[in-house]
C-alpha cells in the first residue's frame, strides 16, 4: 500500500535560521499544502509538504517530538533528524488546534508502533534462544518415532510402507526446519539492523541534546533581556502618560489664554473706537476754553465797570437807585455768566477726568 495521507492542511512554512537559530526564514512565499502521511508496512507517519517541485518539509514523527503553540496562529515542533525547527502559520486558530491535536495523535501512535515493535523483538529473542535449547524438530520425530517406551513393545522389524512414510516425513521435517531456520535469521537480521538504526538515532538525540540546552539558555538570556525590556517600556509609558496628562493640562491652559486674548482684543478694539472720539472731544475742549477766556475777558471789564459805577455811587448818591436797579440788572446777567462759566468748568474737569 506505501503511504496514505490522514490529515491534510494549509499553511505557511518557516524554518529556523541555521546560523542565528532566533530569526525565522519563510520556506514557502505563500500557504501550502501540509500533510500527515502513514506507512501502514513500517508503523511510521511523517509530515510532508511541497511547494511546486521543491519539499520543504519531511519530518518523521518520534515520540519524543513535541508540538507547541507559541501564539494563537502560529506553531512550531523540533525535528532532530533534519537539525531545524519547523514553524506553521495558520489562517485561524481552529486550524493551529486542529493540526496540534492530529500532531498529538499521530505521536502516540508512533510511541505505540515502537513499543509494539520492542515487543516483537523481544519475542523473536526468547523464541530464538528457546529453539537453541530445543529444537522442534526433535519433539517431532520423537511423536513421530515413538518413545522410548513406547520402542519397547514395538520391536517388529518395520515394513516398507512404514519405512516410506518414515522417509516422507523425515523429508517434510528436514524442509520445515530448513524453513524456520532461514525465516529466523532474516527476522535475527532485521532486528539488529533496527538495533543499529535506534542506536543512531540515540547518539543522534544524546549529541543533539547539548544543542538543545545551549539553545534553551540562550532563550532563557533573551526572555530575561526582553522581561527587562518590557519593564523598562513600561517605565516609559508612564512616563508618557504623565507628559499626555501634561499636555492635556497645558491645551486646557491654552484655550484660557486664548480666550483671555480674545477679551482683550475686544477692549482694545473698543479703546481704539473711544480715541476715535478724543479729536471731537479735543475741539469742544478748545472751544470751551476760547469760551472760558472771553467770560474771564468780559469778567474783568465787568470788574472795572463795577468800580466805575463804584466810584459813580460815591459821587452820586442821588443815582443811587436807578444804579442799584441796574447793578441788579448788571449782577443777575453776571450771575448767568458766572453760571454759564461754572458749566464750562464743570465740563472741562469731567472732559479731564474722562482722558
């Protein structure tokens, strides 16, 4: 029958890297078919795959071979014999768990077909060594002879046809031993060549292991390096935190200043429309002021008018009357004068306050 496939799947192919053994390098440039193949005449199942003309994959399966699942699409098993390790990436990851358990399966099938096979050697050996002991042949020319009691109560010379049938049967028992003597030897050499090819494949395991631990130590460095490496992002991720925190803190800040920018452009905008108005307020200040010194011009000719009429009232005591009545007169229009100038006063002092 040869091999038959079992279990059929997609993948992507990777090997390890031969000289750093940390990188992976990609075996096929997209998925391919990878296949668990069984050997019904041998008991061996191996995993195949073939990308176009070119096999990236023969891996045998031992009972040693450990499958494992590094994430929750991608995984990976050690194959000693080929000295690489071989890496599967999955569309999914019901088809990583699928081929694990398959992989699982397959394992122990072969750890049985090696016991099954052990088993048979053994039993090969204690036959071999019991038909050294005795031979089959003796037991049965002595069922066919007779024994030697039996001998005694047939000492009758024998007949041809009994001689005949002693001859026959002689003939049939030389064949069967000369039978089971050449089947033993190639069943005695099949077991030593299997001897020999698990003896190799010991050696093999014990030069492959130290490989191995170097391997593993150096893992052991790297996890330790990247432990210290997450530790020391996290690190800076706080840190990162705490500036965004501070960002955030300085953006809320900006946003107030901005707005106060705003307000202030506003009261300089209204500042700017009140000096607009200062040369308006400039002009009734002069004209205010050309106001002021005419009253105080007319105040003082009024002055000398008083002591004019003052000097009048001495000599004239007899106008005294009609002068009181225009003095009257004379003081109410000084009055409204004196109003009037108290007003433009008051409006220079506001006008002062204002600027």
């Amino acid at each position: 029958m040869g091999e038959q496939p079992i279990f059929t799947t997609r993948a992507h192919v990777f090997q390890i890297d031969p000289t750093t053994k940390k990188n992976w390098v990609p075996a096929s440039k997209q998925a391919v078919t990878v296949s668990y193949f069984n050997d019904s005449t041998r008991n061996s199942f191996r995993i195949i795959s073939v990308d176009g003309s070119k096999v990236i994959i023969n891996s045998t399966i031992t009972p040693n071979m450990n499958f494992t699942k590094t994430s929750q699409k991608f995984g990976q098993w050690a194959d000693s014999r080929a000295n690489t390790v071989f890496g599967l990436g999955f569309a999914s990851e019901q088809h990583l768990s699928k081929f694990a358990e398959k992989f699982q399966e397959v394992k122990e099938a072969a750890k049985l077909a090696r016991e099954k096979s052990q088993e048979n050697m053994e039993t090969s050996s204690n036959q071999s060594q019991e038909s050294g002991r005795e031979t089959p042949v003796a037991n049965l020319v002595s069922s066919l002879n007779g024994t030697d009691d039996e001998k005694i109560f047939h000492d009758d010379p024998e007949t041809p046809v009994q001689k005949s049938e002693n001859d026959l049967l002689k003939s049939v028992v030389d064949q069967r031993i000369h039978v089971d003597s050449r089947k033993l030897e190639t069943e005695l050499k099949t077991l030593k060549e299997s001897n020999a090819r698990l003896v190799d494949a010991l050696q093999e395991a014990n030069s492959n292991t130290d490989g191995w631990k170097s391997q593993v130590s150096k893992c052991q460095e790297e996890n330790t390096e990247l432990r210290k490496r997450v530790s020391e992002l996290e690190v800076r991720c706080q840190e990162v935190n705490v500036e965004r925190e501070r960002n955030a803190q300085l953006t809320v800040r900006i946003h107030e200043l901005e707005a106060n920018l705003q307000d202030k452009q506003q009261e300089l905008e209204n500042l700017r429309k009140q000096a607009e108005i200062i040369p308006q307020l400039m002009a009734e200040c002069e004209s205010l002021t050309a106001k002021l010194q005419a009253a105080e011009v007319t105040n003082r000719d009024m002055s000398e008018n008083m002591k004019l009429l003052q000097a009048e009232i001495d000599t004239n005591q007899q106008k005294e009357r009609t002068m009181k009545m225009e003095l009257k007169k004379f003081m109410d229009v000084l009055d409204g004068k004196i109003d009037e100038l108290h007003e433009v006063r008051q409006g220079m002092s506001k006008l002062g306050i204002n600027n």
